[in-house]
C-alpha cells in the first residue's frame, strides 16, 4: 500500500468562539468560520482522515449576545487549521507520497526531523498530530478495527470532567466567583464527575508593579464558590494563570489543599523544571500535573518524572504530536508508576484514553461556558464525537479508526473553494 495524495478540504461552519490575545477562547457574537478535513489517499482506495473540529458549540439559552464586547477577540481556529493548515500540508507532502502509510514510525521520524528548523512554514506539534492520526484512522480502517483496540483496548467508557472556560468580565457568564459555582452545580446535575475551574487569565499592568497578574484572591473565591456549590465529594481541579511566581503558586495550592482539589496545573512558566520540583515537594495534599505546554514531547516529560517535577504527567495530542509519540508517553509513565492526566478532547483522545493501561483517570470535556450549549452534535457530524452520557461517560465508538461518522451532504454544499 502506497499513499498517493494528501489533500486539505476546508468548508463553512458557524461559531459563537472568539479568541483573546493569549489565545483562550470566550464566547462571542456569530461570526464565520471553518473547518478542516485531512485526507490520506492510497492506491487500495483507503482513506485515513483527521477532523479539525468533531464539537460545536451554539448558544444556550441565556445567552445575550448584546452583553458581549467581543471588539478584541480575534476569530478562534484550533491549532493546526485554516490556511496555516493547508500550507504545511503541501510542505510536507513529498516525504508522504509514495510512503507506505504502514509505517508510522518511519514518517513521524521524518517528520520529526524536519521539525528542527521551522523555516517560513514551521511544522508544530499541531500538525504533526493532524498527520498522524490521519495515518492511524487510516490502519484503523484496513484492518477494520478501532484504535483503541488497535493500541490493546483497555476500556469502553472513560468517566468525564468538565472543563470550565477561562474567566470572563461578561454579565452571567463567568464574571464572578459565584457564577463559577452556579455554573459548576449545573454541570454536576448533568452528569460530569469532576469539575475544572480556568480561572481570569487578564494581566492587571500598571506603573507601579513589576508586572501584570491577575488577581490570586478571585481565584481562590472562585474555587471556594464551586467547592461550595457542588459539595464535598466531587473531584475538582485547577488550571489558573500560567505565570504566577514560586511563592504565589505555592500559596494557591496550600489553598487548594483546604479546599481538598485533587491537582493543580501550570501556575508558573513551564520551562522552569526546578521551579515544579520545588512546588511539588512543598505540596503533599495537592498533586502538581504538567507538563501542558512545553515542548519536547516524550523527553521533556522523561525530564519531568527524573526531576521529580509533577505528580500526574500531563500530555495530549495536540501537545506531543499525534498518537504516535503520545503512546511512547504512556509507556514511559507506566514503566515509572506515574499517572497521566490527557490534555483537551477530540476523536483520536477518546481513543488513547481507552486504551490506555496506566491511570489516566478522565475525558477532558469543554472548553465549557454558561452561554454556549457543548452538546449540540455538529452539522458536518451524523453522531457526536464525545457523546456523554447521564451518569457523566463517554462512550468509545466501535468504528473502524477514529470512528467519525460525516455528514457528506453538509460538507459538500459547504466547501471553501
């Protein structure tokens, strides 16, 4: 089997998202947008597909779009699509034509390599996901199985948490720390089993500080609302602004330990490995969890659990590069007794969450904001990708790779030419 063609095939969708400068999204009024669809063709006539977008978001019912100053949200694209997409695509096209789409192992190595030096089209983690998924939605489908099982299948349905969007200053929407705690209490009734909070990510610059922070003490009441609101026995997390000090992360997650929240991720520049060995050993009640960010793939987090920087590795596939290198984590976790915590959502998680031996405990599901409505299945979709259900699991698909399911009709009649 040879691949033949790689090709990018953009249409139309709607979306309430917009993306601040730090590039966090919030809602906004309706605006145009797209989606990405990924191909690998091969001479049997098999096609490995990537989905840039498998959820949408519309407005619930309290949205008021005339309470939304949405003047400096830039239009939100998740990472690796639109036009960047299409660009990186045909740059990597050569070193995938004529490959046996097979040997995964062979086209990431080059792939990897050729990340070394960006050049005027760099090649991120993004796209090397997008690619390589594709390829395994590919084998997944030649050999008519699941990845999931593919990968050895451990599990048919993956507990969820959800995953509150960054804080805003829009009335009712996520203004206030009791409107983190209402929001929780919503979701707790419609069935997550854990609640994230990402608390106001805003730096307060002025002349007379060394530089911006947001507000430590708006965090933590944001925190103690929704302890408050969904009571003692729901797991709850914390991911809040990515940049505090060694002596304020420290004071949150003393915090955090009263309030009894299960981890804490990326409150300081994750770079600084010696900064989260440091926090780690002064927190015994509150696991620290990253890296998120930092790049590196699977050597930065062999780096992380030799310096003893976390205590639940944090990985995903938009972060490392697709399914390819996020399994060497898992495997690298599992031969070092560390948990790992998955990174975002999508198809292609859904299915290394499953198959998955080691603790990784949930489905990340969100980004989740009182006046955007998560479960509406998108119109380019005939089913969701992450249905949950009441009782808070997603439940694994049995179809042949990822398992999308597309609606041809809509994608058609919405092409970007």
């Amino acid at each position: 089997m040879k691949i033949t063609d790689v090709r990018v095939i953009r249409f139309k969708k709607d979306t309430w998202l917009g993306s601040d400068k730090d590039g966090h999204m919030h809602p906004c009024k309706k605006r145009d947008s797209s989606v990405s669809l990924v191909e690998i063709e091969t001479d049997e006539g098999i096609v490995g597909q990537y989905l840039s977008a498998d959820i949408w978001q519309t407005p619930s019912k309290v949205f008021d779009e005339s309470a939304v100053e949405d003047d400096t949200l830039v239009n939100y694209e998740l990472a690796g699509t639109g036009h960047f997409l299409s660009a990186a695509i045909n740059k990597l096209k050569p070193i995938l034509i004529g490959e046996d789409p097979m040997c995964r192992e062979k086209i990431f190595t080059k792939i990897f390599r050729m990340q070394r030096i960006g050049g005027a089209i760099p090649i991120g983690d993004e796209v090397v996901r997008v690619v390589d998924t594709a390829l395994w939605d590919l084998f997944g489908k030649a050999v008519k199985l699941p990845i999931y099982k593919i990968l050895g299948g451990h599990r048919t349905r993956i507990p969820a948490y959800g995953s509150i969007m960054v804080g805003d200053d829009i009335p009712s929407g996520l203004d206030t720390p009791e409107a983190y705690g209402s929001y929780a209490k919503k979701l707790v009734k419609r069935g997550y089993r854990g609640i994230k909070l990402h608390t106001w990510m805003d730096e307060k610059w002025a002349d007379n500080k060394i530089s911006g922070l947001p507000d430590i003490e708006r965090d933590l009441d944001a925190c103690r609302a929704v302890r408050e609101a969904v009571g003692d026995d729901v797991p709850l997390f914390l991911d809040p602004f990515h940049n505090y000090t060694r002596e304020q992360a420290l004071y949150i997650g003393r915090e955090l330990e009263k309030l009894n929240f299960e981890w804490m991720e990326e409150p300081m520049d994750e770079y600084d490995i010696e900064a989260y060995r440091w926090l780690t050993s002064k927190l015994p009640g509150l696991s620290v969890c990253g890296p998120e960010t930092a790049h590196g793939k699977g050597q930065t987090r062999a780096e992380w659990i030799r310096s003893k920087a976390c205590d639940i590795v944090r990985a995903g596939l938009t972060d490392v590069g697709g399914i390819t290198p996020f399994m060497k984590i898992v495997h690298l976790c599992e031969l070092n007794g560390m948990p790992l915590e998955v990174h975002a959502g999508g198809a292609d998680t859904i299915q290394v969450l499953a198959a998955m031996g080691i603790p990784g405990k949930y489905y990340e599901r969100g980004l989740l904001h009182p006046f955007l409505e998560y479960d509406t299945i998108p119109p380019w979709l005939l089913e969701a990708a992450d249905y949950m259900d009441d009782e808070g699991y997603i439940h694994v698909p049995e179809r042949p790779g990822c398992g999308y399911m597309l609606n041809w009709d809509y994608i058609n009649q919405n092409i970007i030419k």
